[in-house]
C-alpha cells in the first residue's frame, strides 16, 4: 500500500475508508473477502493507475495551469480553444467554483502542490468580493473585471460555492472557507423548492414539475461537507434527496432516471420534458450515492444504485457507434432539444466513475467489462494528443463538433476530477479482490490511446 501513497497518514486514512467499504459491502449480502492479489490484476489495475495519472499530471492540469488562471484580474479563464488560446473573458460561476474545488482538492488528495492552493484562494477571494449579491446568493456570471452580468437565477451558483468553499476548508482548515460553505449551503436549500426564485419565467398555468438536478447535486454536496468539514447538519435533507433520487426520479417500470416528474411523483409521458432522460445525469447520480452508502453507512443503497447504473448504460448505450448519448426520449420519440445525439465528455466521465465505484464495492465484473468499453470509447475519441486535455464534444458517430477545452460548460472540473477520484478506485481496488471466477485475470491491459 505504501508503493501507491506518498505518506503514512494518507494511507492510513485511506485503509481505514477502504474497511469500512468492505464492512458495508458484506452487510449487502455482496460477500467479499479481503486477500492477496493476482499478479495480473496487480499488473492490470496498476497500468491503468500509471495510464490516468499521467493523463492528470502531463495533460490536463499543465493545460489549465498554463492557460486558465487570470493572472491579470482574479479568477479563472474558461474560455479556451483547443490550443488554449482564449476567446472569451466572461466568468461563470458555477464553473469558477468549480475550479477553486478541484485545484484545492488536487492539493489535498493528490499531491500537495503550494501553487494549486494558491490558485483555488485567490479564486475565492475574487468570487466571494464580485460574485456575492447583497442576500448571500451568488451571480451567473462576471465579466472579466468582475461585475456582474447575469442575475442569481441559478441554484447552481451556490451549489460549487459549498464545494469549493469546503476544499478549500479541508486544505487549510481556515474558518472564513468553513463558514461560506455553510452560507452557501444553507441559500442552495432554501432555494431547492423553488430554484430560479423571482428571475422564474413560467407562467402559473405551467405544469409544475420536480426537476432532478438540484437534488443529485444535493447527494454530491451532502458527502463533500461531510467529507471537508466533518459536520452532520444536514444529514436529514441530503438523506431526503437520495431517497427522491432513487425512489422517485428512478422509475422500476421503465427502468430510466427521469429528469423531470410531477409534484405528486407521477410521471407525465405526454409531453417531451416529462419523457426527458439526461443518461449521464443518472449515471454520475449513482456514484455520489455508492459515496453516500459507503459514508453514512446505509448499505441496503448499494445494490438499487447498481442495478440503475446497470439499466441507464444499457438504456444510454448507442449500439450503433457507441458512446453514451447525451439526450433521449423514454419512449424513442423525437427529442425537441437538437444535440440530443451528441456525445459529451463528461457523461462518459462520470458513468467511468459510477462502474469504478460499483465494481470496487461488488467485484461484479459486469462493472468492470463496462469501465474497459467507456474507457477505451473515452480516450480514443475526446483525448487530443496535439494539444492536451479533451474535447467536450463529438457527433454521434464519435467525430468532434468543437475544438474548445473550455467554455460555458466546460472547465477545470468533471475531467480531472474523474481522473483522480478513478485513480483512488483501482488503488481502492487493490485492498482485496473477488472470489475466482470474478477476476481480472483475464483483463488485457489498458491502451495507451
């Protein structure tokens, strides 16, 4: 174990997180036992760590050190063309807080790196002087020099200030990051019930919906303030948000996460947002639940959040060109948004995270067939071997529709962050292994594409 971990207290906590997995896996009825390694699931699993830390440390990181810090003004540039150049200078906030997460998280769980710190304060510090309106909520977006340009009709805002205000706690436990979280956390559940506030546009006869994001995102918020500030205030709400993510958004009879139900949990499948499913929503769902399942320890989650993930790669698998698809209809009806066929990369980086995290748990195998199909579908068609990083954005037979590394949803954010925490899961899955026939002796090792 020590051969993986630069220092003893990570490894430490590291093993003791792993344990608890395992307890919570063998409450399940999924018994495991813990063992020696083959050698080639040692050989394996250790080629796959060498293949995603290199894709970390010597592609994308260098590319958003290079090219995304504003030096000149605060913040973060997000704008980035393929080689990096900018061609934008507005500044989302939920995509500036997401890189003062990950690069304060970088500095906590992978390598203690002073500059990355550096980066995620000084992001702070600009967004919580420009970006924080007058009752605590946060703006859309900045221009560049920071003032505002889009009003706080987004829950989202507050959603990555909590992630960011909270890793930036953990990395240095200063009480002025501890208490933004806890600000921000407490605005984003507030506004849960009623997201967009006064800046809503539908009119009173519209059907009143429950959409899914706000509360997957609470599942995520829920195990990182756990994680950062070690507090249990809102256990209650997160656990109210996991249980309308798989009881209710998920449907048995369909077998698909929808997006949007009614306000009485019914589902509405005559119109084209009630028959709207967003696969890789789903799918990264599922992961910040196995998280939630393993942190709270409430295994009786563990085999309904696989069982989902298994039906949402089946449902959103594109048997034609592969990939996952970004959009589709319950029904096979057309899909009134016109990139419904596209293939995103952060759908494929989080249901690479959701098999990961279930294979690690379960040792089924049916996970890690299905991490071997994505990740081979990942690298080949979104790394960019000219300049670094991945593109975002492919048509559906896999052909890339824009160049751009960075923009008004794409930042430092679900590619390193899938890079790093996959890193974490075969370490994870080292620890122990499965019964045989369940192994990984007959995985070939990983390709260098």
């Amino acid at each position: 174990l020590l051969f993986f971990f630069n220092d003893t207290a990570t490894t430490e906590i590291y093993t003791r997180s792993i344990v608890g997995s395992v307890r919570c896996v063998q409450e399940t009825g999924y018994q495991r036992r813990v063992h020696g390694i083959s050698f080639m699931k040692q050989e394996v699993l250790t080629a796959y760590i060498k293949k995603y830390d290199e894709e970390l440390k010597d592609s994308v990181i260098p590319f958003w050190e290079k090219y995304g810090i504003d030096k000149e003004m605060g913040g973060f540039l997000h704008y980035l063309d393929q080689d990096g150049s900018v061609y934008d200078t507005d500044k989302y906030m939920w995509l500036q807080w997401r890189m003062v997460y990950m690069f304060a998280t970088l500095y906590t769980s992978y390598k203690q790196t002073p500059i990355w710190l550096e980066y995620s304060k000084q992001g702070f510090e600009f967004l919580v002087k420009h970006g924080k309106a007058e009752d605590g909520s946060y703006y859309f977006a900045l221009n560049r020099q920071g003032k505002p340009i889009i009003a706080p009709f987004n829950i989202f805002s507050e959603a990555f200030v909590v992630m960011g205000s909270a890793a930036l706690y953990k990395a240095t436990k200063e009480e002025k990051y501890k208490t933004e979280a806890i600000s921000a956390m407490n605005h984003y559940i507030s506004r849960i019930h009623n997201p967009k506030r006064q800046w809503e546009k539908s009119m009173p006869d519209k059907t009143k919906r429950l959409a899914f994001g706000p509360y997957m995102i609470l599942a995520n918020l829920g195990t990182v303030m756990k994680e950062c500030l070690g507090i249990t205030d809102y256990d209650e709400k997160v656990k109210e948000g996991i249980m309308l993510v798989v009881d209710k958004f998920w449907n048995e009879d369909k077998k698909v996460m929808f997006e949007n139900i009614n306000t009485d949990f019914t589902i509405d499948l005559d119109s084209c947002d009630g028959r709207h499913i967003n696969p890789g929503h789903g799918l990264e769902s599922m992961w910040f639940v196995l998280k939630y399942a393993e942190q709270n320890k409430v295994p009786e989650l563990v085999p309904k959040a696989c069982k989902i993930i298994k039906a949402l790669l089946e449902f959103g698998w594109d048997k034609q060109y592969g990939g996952i698809y970004y959009f589709m209809d319950v029904l096979g009806k057309p899909h009134v948004e016109l990139q419904w066929d596209t293939k995103l990369w952060w759908v494929h980086n989080e249901a690479i995270l959701s098999c990961l995290y279930a294979y690690r748990i379960t040792k089924d195998k049916e996970f890690w067939d299905w991490f071997v199909k994505l990740d081979e579908y990942s690298f080949t068609h979104f790394k960019d071997p000219k300049f670094g990083e991945w593109f975002g954005y492919l048509n559906r037979r896999g052909e890339v529709t824009h160049t751009l590394k960075g923009g008004r949803w794409k930042s430092f954010f679900h590619l390193p962050r899938y890079l790093l925490f996959a890193i974490e899961q075969f370490k994870g899955c080292l620890l122990y292994t499965s019964p045989s026939p369940r192994d990984l002796s007959t995985s070939r090792m990983p390709s260098s594409a």
